[in-house]
C-alpha cells in the first residue's frame, strides 16, 4: 500500500538534492530537447540590454553571477506540476544564495549556502524533504560559441545534508553528496546567453538512466 509514497519520496530526494546544490536558481522544466523555458525569459529583468551577439561572449561571461533562487523556486514546482496528476499536492521552498565565478585563464568557483524543502501529499499520506548545502565548488570553465563546459570539478569543500519524513515518521535517507548534485550545480554542459545583468544557462538533466531528461534554465544576476 505505500508502494507510491515510497517511489515519491525517492525522487523528491532526487530534485532536492539537485536544488540544493544547486544553490538554486530560475529554470523551468520540459521534456528535452525542448526550445528554452518560457520563465528564464519571465524572470529576466525587462531592462536588461539584448544579449550580445551570438549569445554570450568570453567578456560577457567573466565575472561573478548570483542564481537566482526565487525563479529556481517556481519552476522546480512547475517540474513537479508537469510530471503528472499522480505526483500529488507539491510545496516548494528554496532559500539562501549561491554565486558562480568565471575567472580569467579558464579558473571556475561556485560558493554555496542554500537550502530547499519540500511538501508533497496525496491520497491521505504526506511526505517532507528537506535539504541544504554549504561550501563551494571549484573547476575549469570553457566557451565554443555559445557552448559552455565545466570540467574538473573539486567538490570536497561542499558539504551536503538531507533528511525527510513520511507521515511524520522520519526517513532513512542516503548520505547527502556533492556528487548527487554535480549535474546541477554547475550544469556541466549547456548553451548560454548572456547579457550585461543576466546569465542564461539552459541544459539538459537527468538523475538516472531510467528517467526522462529534463530541460532547465539557470538564469543568473549580476
């Protein structure tokens, strides 16, 4: 009789921990292969200049970006909300502040604190996650037109936490790592656009080989 509950809970683990560590940001979430999510070009603030010219530049990209965390908010709920009727009611919090650097030479820095929780019930049973991460990552980054890699990544410096209950009966969990989360903080591989107060990284997730990739867009701010 818990067969789905349990099955919820593992995959609500899943996008925590990728939130999470993500620091968090503004994606949207479709199917791959998709164009761009609708929301990185809602949340984007209206004066912005147009991006630059063939999407982003080694100049444009250099510097210190912040996620944003409150559009990373809407649309992970907006993932839930898609995957289907079955997943049940969805409550989505993200909080904290998380930055990437892109320094001269190719150098890459992520300093995270951030936190996200979790409320999905359905069916007379409800399952709470919760999840933070603290530290920073560091790595190499790279530009080919508007392709944007980061490799070598160092994540001993992050340390991840997660603990969830299901019908106020406390779960056990895995042992939150870096590693869960290194496809979403930084996205490894993506297609950026870049302007001079907002960073859009679009690319494509998935958490294990037997589920659909999803699209998401990391906006981030200046």
């Amino acid at each position: 009789m818990r067969r789905r509950p349990t099955a919820l809970a593992a995959s609500a683990v899943t996008v925590l921990l990728l939130s999470a560590c993500t620091g968090d940001t503004g994606p949207d979430a479709t199917t791959a292969g998709t164009t761009p999510p609708a929301s990185a070009a809602a949340t984007s603030d209206p004066t912005d200049e147009e991006p630059v010219a063939g999407g982003v530049t080694v100049e444009c990209l250099r510097g210190t970006w912040r996620l944003d965390l409150a559009a990373m908010q809407d649309d992970l709920l907006r993932m839930f909300e898609s995957a289907g009727d079955d997943q049940g009611a969805v409550d989505i919090t993200v909080d904290g502040t998380s930055t990437y650097e892109f320094a001269d030479g190719g150098a890459f820095t992520a300093d995270v604190d951030s936190s996200s929780a979790m409320t999905m019930s359905g069916d007379g049973v409800e399952l709470t996650s919760e999840s933070r991460s603290t530290g920073d990552l560091t790595g190499r980054w790279a530009l080919a037109g508007d392709q944007l890699t980061i490799s070598d990544i160092d994540s001993a410096g992050l340390d991840v936490t997660t603990s969830g209950t299901l019908d106020g009966e406390e779960l056990e969990l895995p042992e939150g790592s870096a590693e869960d989360a290194i496809e979403a903080l930084p996205p490894t591989a993506s297609t950026a656009t870049c302007s001079a107060s907002t960073l859009t990284l679009v690319a494509s997730l998935q958490s294990d080989e037997s589920s659909e990739p999803v699209t998401m867009a990391y906006t981030l701010r200046r």
